[in-house]
C-alpha cells in the first residue's frame, strides 16, 4: 500500500488561509482535507454558497500553485442538528439536500475526488430505528447525486450522531446502497471502545482522518495516544484501502480540543505514519 498523506486546512484555524496550504505544502504532505463549515472554516459556508464557480475556481487554483491534491470537501453545516440529513421536518431536509448539491457541486468543479457530510443525529421525540431510517434514505440518495458527477461521497460516525458506536455505524452502511465512512478511531477511543472493535469499519472506509486520542479525550497528543496506527495501516493494507490518511488535528474548545501543539502533533504523526513498515 502507499501511503497518502493529506492534512486538514481547519488544523490550523488562526492562521489566513494561504498561509495555511503554504504550511502543509512545506511539510511535504499530499493532499488537503477542505473544510466548508457553517462556523469556523477558512472556507466559510455561505460565501462557497453564493458563488459555487468563482470559489471553485479560486481554491483550486491555490492548491495547484502549491502542488497540492484536494483530498476531500469535508461539509459541516453548523452544529450537529443544523441541517441534518433525517432532521424530521421535510423542509429541512428539502433545504438540506440543497445545500448538499450546491457544495456537490463545488467539490466536482474543484475536481476533488471525496467529499465527507455528517450522518444526522438520534432525535429525542422518536426512537432511533427511526431517526437511523431517514438517515439511510437520504443518505442514499446523496451517494447517488455524487456518483453521477464521480464524486465518492462518506459519513464521518461521531459521538453524537446517530452512529455513535462502530455497530451502528456498520448496520447505517449495510443498510445504505453505495455509502462509505470517513473513518476517525479518536470518536469511539473517547469512549473507550478498543481498536479492535473498531477495525471492521475499516472495510467500509473511503477516507480515513487520524490524529491521537485516548479515553475521555477525543484529541490527545502522541505521547497520551492508544490508538495503535501502525496496527490500521497495516489493516489498511491488507484491505487494500486506497484513499488518504488525513492528519486532523482540530483547534476547538469542545473536549480539550485546544490544548495540544497541533504542528508539533501533525509532524509526530506525520513521521510515524511514514516510518510504519508495510
């Protein structure tokens, strides 16, 4: 297997934005994992939005100035219910798959390969089977979109989606004709679910983000992290994963997010990851 390299441009949130594709070009990785997020995105939501082919047309000329890849488009439309693809109301899921289309469309015209959403949440006022069903149907019919403009489109299972836990988060593939994950290890860590337990999901993988974590903590850094990477890349291999290892360490308040040295962690890990023997 070789390895591909991205890193997330939302690791580095204080730093402008070409200064931030200049810092992952100079630490010699591949590819960058663009965030486009209602809230603290260098790529803010709402311009992208506004002009679909002028934004397409500006990112992607950065990134072939640097010799960059776009590795994938990674939409977050606010916090986790904003927008959500089984949010019960109709007209919210209606505004939501515009929304979708409008950034599918953004991420074809950059020529960028994947692009990542967020798999909805478990809504309180009805049970999960429920809330997991919606989220099957529309999610569905998102893959189908993106693959008539070859785009390979994935959910990232987090901790409070409605795929909390690595059987969920299988059962809401199985059930989904053509859906991948954007696979993070760090969401079921937190709670404590051994890598093991995790690995299946791998099979299922079209893109993969990694950075240190252990129990309690989402984000950790590498001299506090569990997960044993050495272990997915070689479980990688044997699976013959093709996509990126996306290096993504996040600045947020939201679980100690914030307190570790994210260029000193991206570069630990960086060189670990290269060092795994294959």
């Amino acid at each position: 297997m070789k390895l591909k390299l991205a890193c997330a441009d939302f690791t580095f949130p204080l730093l402008p934005h070409d200064h931030v594709l200049d810092l992952i070009a100079g630490l010699g990785i591949e590819g960058v994992d663009v965030g486009v997020f209602g809230e603290r995105s260098h790529l803010r939501l709402d311009r992208v939005a506004k002009d679909i082919r002028g934004s397409a047309r500006e990112l992607s000329a950065k990134i072939r100035d640097r010799g960059l890849e776009l590795s994938d488009i990674f939409l977050i439309p606010g916090d986790f219910r904003t927008l959500a693809p089984n949010d019960p109301a109709p007209e919210m899921r209606s505004k939501s798959r515009d929304l979708f289309q409008r950034i599918l469309e953004f991420t074809a015209r950059c020529n960028a390969p994947h692009m990542t959403g967020l798999p909805g949440v478990h809504w309180e006022e009805e049970s999960l089977e429920l809330s997991l069903e919606r989220a099957s149907d529309d999610l569905a019919w998102r893959v189908e979109q993106a693959k008539q403009v070859g785009v390979t489109f994935s959910v990232e299972p987090h901790i409070h989606s409605v795929v909390p836990t690595p059987p969920e988060a299988e059962r809401l593939v199985k059930m989904t004709p053509g859906l991948t994950l954007t696979l993070d290890y760090g969401h079921f860590t937190y709670l404590g679910i051994a890598d093991a337990a995790v690995e299946p999901l791998l099979r299922h993988s079209s893109h993969f983000q990694a950075r240190g974590a252990c129990k309690s903590r989402p984000q950790a850094s590498f001299k506090e992290n569990t997960i044993d990477f050495a272990r997915v890349l070689r479980a990688m291999k044997r699976l013959k994963y093709r996509g990126y290892v996306a290096l993504e360490y996040v600045w947020i308040e939201w679980e100690h997010c914030n307190e570790v040295d994210n260029l000193s962690e991206t570069i630990l890990l960086r060189d670990f990851l290269r060092s795994v023997k294959l």
